[in-house]
C-alpha cells in the first residue's frame, strides 16, 4: 500500500538504543563476523555473476537496445555460494508438499534439497545438526514487501516506493529504489523469511514493476535479485488513486478503469509494432522504444507477472473483466479483504489472494473485512496467501497465519497446520511463478529452509537457524552469523539469550 507519510513501529525500539531514528513504512551486508566494508565467503558469492542459464533473458551490454521480449539489462548477479553438506536430524518437516515428516531427515547440498524423509545418509564431510525434535519448514516468501524502497530510517529522503507524477507509470522499476543497506532485510531474514516480492507503492493506476529478492546480504540490489525470477507488475485500484489525483484525475472508479484500458490499448498497439519488427518486417528504423510501453507489452505477451492491490470484491472482478478484454492474466489481488466474498470466482481463474489475516475497516474500501477471510478463501478452493505490506509484520508472518487458522476454526473450517505453511510458502512461490523452484521441501528445490525453536504457528517460536540456497545465512545463537548492514555499524546488539 504505502501512501501516506510513515508511522512508527515498535518492532524497531532495539535500534533507538543504536541512535537510529527508524520509523517503519505503513505499507510500506554484512555479517557480524567480518568488517560490513569486507565480505564474508558467502557475502563474495552473491555479487558474482553467474552463468545465463538456458532460455533465460539476454542480459550484457545492449541488452535492453531492442524492445526485445524478455531482455533485462539489469540481470541478476547472485551465485550460490560454496559450502558443505548440511544434514538436519530429529526434527519434525513441514514440506508444504504434503504431511508433515516425524522424526525426519533432510539433506542440503549443492544448494539444493538432495534427501528428505525419515532417514538420510550423511555424506562424510556433512555438518550434521541435531534438531531436538524441533521443526524445519522451508524459507518463508512475502508477496508483498517495501523494504528497501521505504527503508529505515522512514525519512522523506528515503521514500522512493511511489513515483506518484502519473496515473500510469509502467517505466519505473522497483528495483532502481531499493537500498541494500536497509536495515529491515537481516530483521526479517530473522524472521524466516527467505524471498521477498518488493513491489512499488499504490498511488497509481499502474505503479511500476517489481522485483524478487533473496534476503541475502549484498553491496548492490542486482547480489539480492533472484535469478530468472519473472517481474510483476504493479498495478491498483479504489481509493488510493482516486486520492492522489483527485485534483487532476483520474478522481473516481469509472476514471480508474478507463486510465487501464487506455493504458492497455496503447501497449496492445506498441507490442504489434515490435512484434511484426522483430519477426522480420522491418521497412525501416525500429520503431521508437518507450519504456512503459515495453513493460504493459511483456504483460501482454507472459513475461511478466500482475500483482493487482484492490480491496473491494466489485472491483477485483471489473479489474479481472479488464484483464480478459486485454488477454493478460492476474496472478494475485493483494491485501482483497473481500475475497472471500467471491472466492469462488477466484479459485475459477486461477487467482491468487494475498491477504492479511485480521486486518480490516481502517479505511471505507475496507470496511467488509473479516478474520475469516484467508479460511474462507482456502475453503473455497483458492490460492490463499498470507502477505505483510508492513516491515514488522513480514517478521511475522507465521503468526498471522496462525490467526487465519484460528478464525476459520472459529466458523467450522478446520485448516491442519500442514495445509497452512503453504499460505506463506507454495502458494506464495506459485504467485511469483516460482513454484518449481522454492515454497516446498521437495528434491531438486532450491534449499531455503528454517529450523524453528518449536512449532512454527506459535507466537513463542523464533527462527533458529535459516538457509538460502544451503547456506547458513541467520544463526540466532552465533552473533558472527547474523547479518549487519553497514548502516548499522557501531550498534552492538544484545547477547542473544
């Protein structure tokens, strides 16, 4: 969301005693080991560049020339980075996959989950942990985050989420505002999380695109973007523009959705012309790029993923109707504290729901929310999702999640806890279009894994320990493995306890 000027959060109290100022938005690298100027091992891997996997887009000088479908002239350089084997024993796992594994196993190697199950055979050179029968889940996936475009310290200086100069701003990149330095990414690395969706804020029609993190430490944003990740596009309606351009319009719902399907028919148009240019009709100079038109064009041909903020049940329809007119698909309406109202019709198109659990009647277009909403979705065959919008609550996410399970109790629907982690893990991944690759504990996935104190769904449980890729990024016991950005140099934290 993240409209107005920013609140204050108690989650960052800890940084007052440092003489940080840190408010936190309202919708919004280094390790303790080394010296943030220096780099740990695993620090140097992420601003590697790697090799461009098959079929991934063009990348290198010149890449982004061309309105070239797919091209990204700012592609990621994050590698995984080396080490050894890790078994985790005596532990119950959650894979999102399917029942929870008693007692079990898993292996991580390579950067990948390579066993699972009751039993797994230590390679000789493993770390092998004894869980003590706590439990491991995989990493935690906000859809929905601001860090880094709404960083700590909330200054107006740093407040570089919404580009609010125009109703349809498809040029801007979330990316060119993230600040790697913010200190809320070691905060929710703490919390579990391992893969975050930073997206612009929600003052236009069309706010921009966004992009998929990994919360790992790195000097520029390109060591944290997720490789091969799809971009999403931000896009919102209701109240939030109408507010912001109430003076110069669009100033209500009707002109909202004619600003969309005027911004769609100019990309319709744009997207012909290069298309017929790039297959091979090229009487003449290319034609003139525009950067917002390429961005609306990758929509319409698959490339990129919509992320739609609307709250009303009336309007996410009109928005799907929009998007069946123009032949693009949503991917997820976020923050829907009506989708339960028609969560039917979600689960008929495919439509994810990236929603809170209680939150509600803050404002008039959220009046209707109810505590039962993400049961209701789940019940209704839907993709659930539990996101934050908020620094502090994407540290904990699995509490909310909780509280979702807890009021669909309250009205019949027993949710088990096995089907639950995938509100904030599968379901999560498959809104970003990376299900294949993280949200389970399955073979061959990448090994983003938390080992929790207990279970994951209570308010007294921490993140232990937490991998990405098989790396040991957070480890709560050990200060030399907990991730400090250099903006927080000279702030000693407490003694874990």
């Amino acid at each position: 969301m993240r409209m107005a000027a920013p609140r204050s959060s108690p989650a960052t109290a800890a940084l007052l005693a440092g003489a940080l100022a840190v408010t936190l938005g309202a919708c919004a690298r280094s390790r303790a080991a080394t010296p943030s100027t220096g780099a740990t091992p695993a620090q140097s891997a992420t601003t590697a560049s790697p090799a461009t996997p098959a079929g991934a887009a063009r990348s290198g000088p010149g890449a982004g020339a061309l309105s070239q479908p797919n091209a990204d002239p700012f592609p990621s350089t994050y590698r995984v980075a080396a080490t050894r084997p890790t078994v985790i024993r005596n532990v119950t796992i959650m894979t999102a996959a399917g029942p929870s594994i008693r007692n079990g196993a898993i292996l991580l190697r390579d950067g990948k989950v390579a066993a699972v199950g009751a039993t797994v055979d230590a390679p000789a050179d493993a770390v092998v942990i004894d869980g003590g029968g706590r439990f491991v889940t995989p990493g935690i996936i906000d859809t929905h985050s601001h860090l880094g475009v709404y960083p700590a310290p909330g200054t107006q200086a740093l407040s570089d989420g919404n580009e609010a100069t125009n109703p349809v701003t498809a040029n801007v990149w979330a990316e060119h505002s993230v600040w790697p330095q913010d200190p809320q990414f070691p905060r929710n690395l703490a919390g579990g999380v391992t893969t975050l969706q930073v997206l612009p804020g929600s003052a236009n029609l069309i706010g921009g695109r966004s992009v998929v993190l990994k919360v790992v430490p790195s000097r520029t944003v390109q060591g944290m973007k997720f490789p091969g990740a799809k971009y999403g596009l931000k896009m919102a309606c209701g109240e939030n523009p109408k507010r912001v351009y109430a003076s110069r319009g669009p100033s209500t719902r009707m002109g909202n959705v004619a600003g969309y399907r005027a911004a769609w028919i100019g990309a319709e148009a744009y997207r012909r012309r290069w298309d017929a240019w790039l297959a091979g009709n090229r009487s003449g100079d290319a034609p003139a790029r525009d950067l917002g038109q390429e961005t609306l064009a990758e929509v319409l041909r698959g490339n990129i993923l919509v992320h739609n903020h609307c709250y009303r049940a009336d309007e996410m329809q009109i928005m799907t109707d929009v998007s069946r007119e123009f032949g693009y698909k949503i991917r997820s309406f976020h923050h829907g504290v009506e989708a339960y109202k028609i969560a039917d019709l979600l689960a008929r198109d495919s439509i994810s729901a990236s929603i809170w659990s209680d939150w509600g009647a803050f404002k008039m277009e959220a009046l209707d929310g109810v505590q039962g909403n993400l049961a209701l979705v789940h019940k209704a065959g839907a993709i659930a999702i539990v996101h934050s919008d908020d620094p502090s609550g994407s540290q904990r996410l699995l509490q909310e999640a909780a509280k979702g399970i807890a009021a669909g109790r309250r009205l019949g629907i027993d949710i088990p806890e096995d089907e639950a982690i995938k509100w904030v893990t599968w379901n999560a991944a498959w809104a970003l279009g990376l299900q294949d690759r993280i949200g389970s504990l399955e073979v061959g996935k990448n090994a983003d894994v938390v080992l929790w104190s207990g279970n994951p769904f209570s308010v007294y449980t921490r993140a232990e320990k937490v991998w990405i890729d098989g790396t040991l990024y957070y480890d709560r016991s050990d200060p030399r493995q907990q991730w400090r950005t250099d903006f927080e140099l000279g702030f000693v934290p407490a003694a874990p306890r």
